[in-house]
C-alpha cells in the first residue's frame, strides 16, 4: 500500500483551532505529510504520530495506526504498541467506549496477549487501576477472544474477585467460578469459592467433595495440608467420620503440627487411648513451645487418669506445672488427681502454691477456707 489518505478530508475533520500562525503552519505540513506515511522509517512514523496527537487529531490517527497494525513487517511488540495507542485514541480522545472495545478484543484475537500485560497495560494504564466497572465490561467483552485456557482462567478469576470484592455483584460471583470450573476443573479459587458457599449452607457432604480436590491439586505444600487438615475437622465434627479424620491426621501431625490438637481430638472420640498416649509422648519430645508442650502433658495425665494410672496422672500434672505454673486448669486436674487418692499432705501443698498464682479476689477467699480445711485434714492424719 503506497498511497493512504485523501488529506483534504482529514482538514475538513480538523476541528481543534490552532494557537498561533506558526503552529497553524507546522499543523499543514504534518497533515500533509500523511500522504507519506507508508514510505516513512518507523521512527519518522512514530514521530508523525505522536504530533497528530498532540495536536488531537485522533481520527488520522486511528486510520495510521489501523493501517500499520496490518503491515506484515511489525513485530509483534510493535503492533502490540500500535494497539495500546488505538485504544488510547478511543477511549481518552474520542470516548467511545464500544469501538475502544472492539480495538481491544481484536488486539487480543490477533495477538494472544498475556493477562498481565492486558491488566498493566490496558486495565491499569488506559482505563485506571480502579475504574472496575469498566474492567469488567471489557473483560467479559473479550473473553471469548482469548484461546489459551491459562490465560482465560487469569481473565475469569479478576472477573469474579470484581463482581465480589470490588462491585459486589453476589448474583454474578457464581456463574463466574463455574466457568472457571468448566475451563480448569482443578481451580483453587473457584473450588474455596465452593467449598465455603457449602458450608454457609452447612452442606457437608458437598464441602467435603471440594476440600478432597483442593487436597489433592494445590500446589503449595502447606496449603494443601491446610485444605486436607480442614477436611479432617469436617468429618470429625460434622459429618461424624471420626475414622476417616484419623485417618487424614496420622501421616500429618509431625510435620505439621496445627493438626495435632484435632488429631488428639479423634483419638480421644474413638478411645484409642494407648495410641493418644504414644501420640503424647512424641509431640512433647518434638514440640518447641512450653506452653503447648505443656498443654500436651496435661492431656496426657487426663488420659492416664480415665486408664486409673492415678499416679502417672499426677506426676505428669506436675511436670505440665513446671512449664505453666499460672494454668488454673493444670492445678484443678491435679488437685481432683490428689482428692481421689486421698494424698492429704500432697494437696495441701498445691493449694498453697495455687494461693501464689491465683490473681482473682474472689477466689483468694475460697482458697484460703480450702488451704485451712486440708491444714486440719494433714494434722489429724499425723496424729492417727
């Protein structure tokens, strides 16, 4: 293609008034070099371009731009520039949204551009990082335009978190995700979407199907052991499939150690004492934390005592005390440990210790009638 435009009609078109003779005669010349175009180097193109700009003449611009999309010798970097710029004259020259559309959607047929370069360079730079309402016009616009399913799926997720996060368009959220689904059956997002929508409706069963995928499929490590620590809690304390939970729970409480106070929970569901009590032992020894580790020893001594080992529970009260010696908890196991086992002495002295940690006035009070009454109970033993 030689020649290009009728230049007359591009001064008929011309509507902005010039400033000054002199910018009067420098806009003649630009016009008139139109005709040029095809034979200029790209850079004296560019240059031509960019004065047409400036002086906003941006329907010449959009027939330049259109006839150099189409030249065989760009690159596919350069037509993508010409693309941003056609989109640019429509949309904050000429304000026509529907043709910026069109020019977008074609840009992105032709192409095959990236979701982030479309987000940065189109979403972000020429509609505005915020101007969602316009995101989501033009994203469902040109969605069917995009043919690499990756790349669709990036498309569908920004639709969905605008219609949910950001318009909050609940009706629309839904359909979304189950696009999505239909592209990438396996979609992390679309599936919590799922998962939680479930639960809202406490349909267990359903929640569970898509805790299972995100269990298996999610790439990161740790929030797959999350997903498959979630759906132990949901067979445990809503479906009752305390079996499976356990099941869930046993190859993971080592390395993940969140699992383990809803491991223990299963176990002590199913009494399958001998094994919490092993259990026990190796999350004491493994654990770094002396509050936890100490919270483990004490339900250790809880189980010890239901086994009658009485005197296992209270040494192991003990040990538990060493490492939170404030916990009201710890002292009232052992001190129901001391009563049932009429360890007098014992128990005098604990109540004692709890009068130093105890902070409330009201149980002050209580503590001192106690530690009176086993003072008499101690001396009558010693007398007997």
């Amino acid at each position: 293609m030689d020649t290009l435009l009728n230049t007359e009609e591009f001064f008929e078109e011309f509507t902005p008034p010039p400033q000054s003779e002199e910018e009067y005669s420098f806009l003649v010349s630009l016009v008139s070099s139109i005709s040029e175009f095809p034979r200029m180097s790209h850079k004296e193109q560019d240059i031509l371009v960019l004065n047409l700009e400036k002086y906003e003449c941006y329907k010449q611009m959009d027939q330049l731009l259109r006839w150099r999309i189409g030249r065989p010798d760009r690159t596919h970097s350069q037509q993508l520039s010409d693309y941003v710029l056609l989109m640019k004259v429509h949309y904050l020259g000429l304000e026509d949204f529907d043709v910026f559309t069109a020019v977008t959607r074609d840009c992105v047929d032709r192409l095959q551009i990236p979701f982030s370069t479309l987000r940065l360079r189109v979403l972000d730079e020429i509609l505005g990082p915020t101007n969602y309402r316009h995101h989501l016009t033009l994203l469902r616009a040109i969605s069917d335009a995009v043919r690499d399913n990756a790349q669709l799926v990036l498309l569908l997720e920004r639709v969905a978190l605008i219609c949910e996060k950001k318009l909050f368009l609940e009706t629309e959220v839904e359909p979304t995700y189950n696009l999505i689904l239909k592209v990438a059956p396996n979609n992390e997002k679309a599936r919590k979407f799922k998962k939680l929508q479930f639960i809202h409706n406490m349909e267990w069963n359903e929640a569970a199907k898509q805790l299972k995928v995100l269990s298996e499929h999610t790439k990161d490590p740790q929030e797959r052991a999350r997903h498959r620590h979630e759906l132990a809690q949901l067979y445990l304390y809503n479906l009752n499939q305390t079996g499976t939970a356990l099941e869930l729970l046993r190859p993971m409480s080592i390395q993940f150690p969140e699992t383990r106070h809803t491991l223990i929970e299963a176990f002590e569901r199913l009494e399958m004492h001998e094994d919490l009590l092993s259990a026990l032992t190796t999350f004491e020894r493994t654990g770094r934390d002396p509050d936890e580790v100490a919270q483990f020893k004490y339900r250790r001594g809880i189980i010890l005592f239901k086994m009658n080992r009485q005197a296992d529970a209270i040494r192991v009260y003990k040990e538990a005390l060493q490492l939170q010696p404030t916990s009201l908890m710890i002292h009232e196991a052992l001190i129901s440990a001391l009563l049932e086992m009429r360890m007098t002495a014992q128990l005098h002295e604990q109540l004692i210790h709890l009068q130093e940690v105890v902070q409330l006035d009201s149980s002050k009070t209580l503590l001192a009638n106690l530690v009176s009454r086993t003072s008499r109970l101690v001396e009558l033993a010693e007398t007997e």
